[in-house]
C-alpha cells in the first residue's frame, strides 16, 4: 500500500507542521490541499502567536481582514501587546483604533 502526505494521519501532519521554521512555508503547505487547511489552519495561527508576535493579528487589522483578526485572537493573540518588533515605537492594534 503506497502511502501519500496527504494521506498521512492529522497527528504525522501536525508533526510535519511543527517541523516547519516559517510561517510562509505551513502556510504554503496549507494552500495545497483543502484537508491540510482544515487540519493545519488553526496550527499557523497558534504558531503566529508563539513565534511571530501575532503578526496576523496586526496584519488583519490593517487591511480589514475580519475573518484572520477572528482567527488569531481565538487562537490567542493578545491585541494590546507589541506587534512588530524592530521598531523604535512599537506598533499595537489598541493604538490602531
């Protein structure tokens, strides 16, 4: 029986996922295949928060995208805390408002 990445079982995707050292990359993997999205989606969302300052998060706000801004603060994303970082003032979504 041949096997297939996308047939590989949610846990094996979600280590392959967690493999990852991008964003761009799960998010890439994500758009190959609609079961991807539906496993991994919520995983690039949590990995922004951890690893990336919940970019989404300001990235969303900036360009109206409601559906992502929803996505990020469910998957934890704070909207009063710094969102880019290497910059002299930091830029939060409260001072967007």
């Amino acid at each position: 029986m041949e096997s297939t990445l996308p047939g590989l079982a949610p846990e094996l995707l979600l280590s392959v996922a967690n493999k990852l050292e991008h964003p761009k990359d799960l998010n890439a993997l994500i758009q190959t295949c609609r079961r991807f999205y539906s496993i991994l989606d919520r995983e690039l969302y949590r990995a922004d928060v951890r690893w990336h300052g919940s970019s989404a998060l300001l990235w969303a706000a900036k360009h109206g995208h409601v559906g992502t801004l929803q996505k990020s603060l469910a998957e934890g994303a704070d909207p009063s805390g710094p969102r880019e970082t290497g910059v002299a003032n930091r830029v939060t979504i409260t001072h967007m408002s």
